[in-house]
C-alpha cells in the first residue's frame, strides 16, 4: 500500500472530503470540506461557514477522511492538530486506511429507523421485555450509534432491527451497549456493538456504507 506521503502527492488542492471529527461529548461531527495542501504531512481543511464550533472539538484525536480523488475514495486516518480560523482545521495524515481494515475505522452518518428490543426468559428476575423505536446517527461494520426517546432497559443480547436504505429487507443482529449517555430531556444517545451478525448481514451494512460515502462524496459543497 502507498505511503502516507505518497498518498498526498497526488491529491489535489480543493478535493472533496468528507471528514469525522471526534467531539468532547463522545460524539461524531461529520463535515464536508476541501483539502489544502502543506508541507506534508500536514493539511488543512476548508469548511463551509458553520460546519462546527471551535470548543465541541476533540483536538488530539484521530478523524477518519474519505476523500475524493478522479472518482475514487480515499480513506486516511489524521490527527486534529488545532484550528486555524472559522472555517479552517489543521490536520497531519497519519496513515492510510488498508481495504481489510475499514472495517474497524469506516463508519457513514446515515439516519434510518432501528428498532431495539429484548425478550426476558421464562426464569429472569432482573430484567423486564422491553421495545423502543429510534433514529441511527452513523453505522459501521461492527457497530451502530442511534438515538432514542428512552434510555435501554439493558444492555446486553439486544435485538436490532435496522432499515437499510433502498433495501426490501432489514437488518436483524444481536447487540451489546457499550455506551449510553442524555443528550436532553427524553432524548438519549447510544452506542452498540454488534456480538451477534452473519458475515453476509455484515457485508451488507458496510456496501451501504460505501454506496452512502460515495454519495455524499458527489454532493457538491455550494457553501464555499
């Protein structure tokens, strides 16, 4: 696989990005924005005006990138190395993101119903069969964060059920909770895990991803 350096060289100045930026809430903040090259492996990036607010920013994380080259992604991993003004980021590129190993860092900001549930045994004391309706914020190959009116009732062996876009068929999995937080009243954020999936209902939450990713990808920013 190309070298960081080398993978900078062929980008171009103003390509197309779409980047997520960890937030100091655990949140993601997915933005489009341009590149703009520096003495590698530095770069900044141009945002649209409001895109993000200086103080919800996570400096010192690494963000993941999708950049747009001749028709092709890129996926490259960049630390948040500070801001440089209202509408401008500096990063430095780290390490490009192999094929086998989207799976671990790739996710996409997509809203789409998900249904989580849990069926208490015959025998359970402890907890209670429960259903809630909610939104996704972003999906990956081995997780999903969505948000929902009420906090889960428990956190492990959770049933989703996941609209995928453009599919007749939903995705079905087993879940674990790994983070559970109130954004505002009745209105909470989790995170879960996937434990349970077939490889095949794997694959296709990350072909959505991808077919997301491009397509936002070709949106045109109108903003700059």
């Amino acid at each position: 696989m190309a070298r960081i350096d080398n993978i900078l060289e062929v980008i171009g100045d103003n390509a197309s990005t779409v980047v997520d930026i960890p937030g100091n809430q655990e949140e993601n903040l997915r933005c489009k924005a341009l590149v703009t090259k520096k003495e590698s492996p530095a770069f900044e990036l141009v945002f649209p005006p409001n895109s993000w607010t200086a103080e919800d920013l996570k400096i010192g994380a690494d963000c993941n990138l999708a950049i747009d080259h001749n028709g092709k992604t890129i996926n490259i991993i960049a630390r948040l190395d500070g801001v440089v003004g209202d509408r401008r980021l500096r990063f430095t590129a780290r390490e490009p993101v192999a094929p086998e190993s989207l799976r671990d860092y790739f996710r996409v900001s997509i809203n789409t119903p998900i249904e989580a549930s849990y069926i208490a045994g015959a025998k359970e004391v402890t907890h209670r069969t429960w259903k809630m309706v909610g939104t996704t914020i972003d999906l990956s190959g081995s997780g999903v964060l969505a948000v929902f009116a009420e906090k889960p009732a428990s956190n492990h062996h959770i049933q989703l059920v996941i609209t995928i876009p453009d599919e007749e068929v939903p995705i079905v999995c087993l879940a674990d909770v790994v983070q559970c937080y109130r954004i505002r009243k009745n209105r909470y954020q989790v995170a879960f895990h996937f434990e349970v999936i077939p490889t095949k209902t794997r694959d296709q939450i990350i072909s959505c991803c991808f077919q997301e990713q491009r397509r936002q990808l070709r949106e045109n920013v109108q903003t700059f």
